[in-house]
C-alpha cells in the first residue's frame, strides 16, 4: 500500500523541523555574538566569527572582501567609529536540507557618533552561516543600507555624506565622505564654467554643501556674519553651478560656475582676484589692479548692509 505523498512531506518536513530547531539556535547565538562583539569594539573576536575564505560585501565600503586582510582592513576602520554600536532589528532564516548551511537575513540598525552627533544607520543584511570542524563560522555576509535611509542623520536633518572608513573608499570609491576641519568648513574654489578664471574662494560647512547640491546654485558659510550665505541673495548675482568637483582625500571642493550679471566679487569686481603680487624686487610688494574698472556699484547693490571684509 503506498502511503498518500502528502503525509509523508508533511512528517518528512515535521521531522527535519525538530532536527534543524538546534541549528537554528546555533546560528541565532552567532548572530547576536557578531552584533555584541561590533558593539563591544572586539576586532579579534569579530574577525573569528569569519571563516578564512569568507566573503563580505560591506554596509559602508564599495570593495568586496574575499581575504583575511581584507575582512581585517575594513573592520579596523569600521569598529572605529566612536561608540559603534549594532542592534538586530528583524531575522528570515532558510536551512538547507544537509544541515550544513543555514542562511539568515533581516534589519540591522547601526548608531556612532560623527562630529559629536548621534548617527544612525538602518540597513540590511543577509549572512550565510556553515557549520566547519564543529563551529558555525560565517562564510557570507552581504549589507547594504535601507532604500529610504542613504544618507546619514545630523541631529535631526538629514545628510548626504557618508563615513570616512577607509583610504581605498575616500580616494577611490563612489561615495561622497567629505572632510570638514576642526571648526566643521571645508574650502571651495569657485571659477567661471566658460573661461576657467578663479572667481572666488570660499568655505562650505556641511548644510551649505548639502544645499549646493540640492538646489545647484552656490551656497557657502559666511566666517565674517557666522551664518549660511546663498550666493547672491542679496545681489542677485546667483552663481548656477555647472559642475562640482571633490579632490583626491575629498577635503577641498571645486565649483564651475555661470554667474548671473558677470561678477563674484561684493567689491563690485568679476572676480575676487582683482589684484597681481608682483614678484621678486626690493621692498614690500605693491599690488597690481588686473580688473580696471567694477561691474557694479556696491554701495547700489548692498546699501548699509555690513561689509564682510574683516579687519
């Protein structure tokens, strides 16, 4: 008598359940230890939860690590992000039928500080779990960031930017991770799209940047006033932005720019570089006028408003 196939996938499935259930709780524990061990800073202990051939398509880095050194290069940057801490959020689980692999996937959420402000990073993650010479040892892991959270929280608005974790992803990534200094700007060198004339040089802190970008007109940190400084609000000498260009260590910022009415200058020349310092001779230098006349009357444009220029 053939017994009815249902029943038996029924009770096959039964049985692999009850064997799979200590499995489950193996790779669970190795979950919960990879997150405690990131939080806890533990580089060596992270690294072991790795096996040696293990490969790691990281949250915050493009390389994929396929090596050891690899895992351990990106790691060391990663755990050094001050108070790093990891909290899984949801677990999908599928196990093979041999018992030898179990793979895992769900949300975890990563909180550190930058700039003396809680970050907090949701993304996914999908690990792949073998069980080698008795031990359940990671041989996969994938992360990625969540769709509707690519890019970083500053208090309670949103950035573009991302860390600064590794050389490789500063110089050579896709990734915006501007350097700011100690006082939060970076300096932007601002020329004329069509003639390549250095027009002005200026500093961004991070919502100008932001703002630059969203809104492709030129907004800078005004140091002389201490506020957020659109290009030409006043004036209406708005500079459209062509193009934006970051350096090599991503800590100097070029725009090329098309600027409304001609001129940059708030002196009422075309560029802020309206004098020659002439070299070599005796004595103190006297500046040389390379602008011979200015495109607008500032006293017209800006009226009593304050003049930046600092004494």
């Amino acid at each position: 008598m053939l017994e009815d196939v249902t029943t038996s996938r029924v009770r096959e499935d039964a049985l692999f359940e009850a064997a799979a259930r200590p499995y489950l709780s193996q790779v669970r524990q190795a979950l919960m230890r990879w997150a405690e061990v990131v939080s806890l800073g533990r580089l060596e202990d992270l690294l072991a939860l790795y096996a040696t051939d293990a490969i790691l398509v990281p949250t915050m880095a493009d390389e994929i690590g396929g090596h050891a050194e690899e895992r351990r290069a990106y790691f060391e940057s990663f755990l050094a992000n001050p108070n790093l801490r990891c909290r899984i959020d949801t677990l999908r689980k599928r196990i093979s039928h041999k018992l030898g692999t179990v793979v895992v996937g769900g949300h975890y959420t990563f909180t550190f500080e930058r700039d003396g402000a809680e970050q907090t990073l949701p993304a996914r993650y999908l690990f792949t779990f073998e069980e080698i010479d008795g031990v359940w040892l990671i041989t996969g892991h994938h992360s990625s960031r969540m769709p509707s959270s690519l890019s970083f929280k500053h208090g309670n608005t949103m950035s573009l930017f991302s860390p600064r974790l590794t050389v490789a992803q500063v110089e050579e990534g896709h990734a915006l991770a501007p350097k700011f200094d100690a006082v939060g700007l970076i300096p932007v060198v601002t020329t004329d799209a069509s003639s390549g004339e250095v027009l002005m040089m200026g500093v961004m802190n991070a919502e100008a940047l932001e703002r630059s970008i969203a809104t492709g007109e030129a907004h800078y940190w005004s140091r002389s006033r201490q506020c957020l400084w659109h290009k030409g609000a006043t004036s209406g000498l708005i500079q459209k932005i062509v193009e934006m260009r970051i350096d090599d260590d991503q800590d100097a910022i070029w725009l090329r720019v098309e600027i409304a009415g001609g001129a940059s200058c708030h002196v009422g020349y075309r560029s802020c570089f309206y004098r020659a310092v002439p070299l070599g001779g005796d004595g103190a230098p006297r500046l040389v006028f390379t602008e011979s006349e200015k495109l607008f009357d500032p006293v017209q444009v800006y009226g009593d408003a304050p003049n930046p220029t600092q004494l």
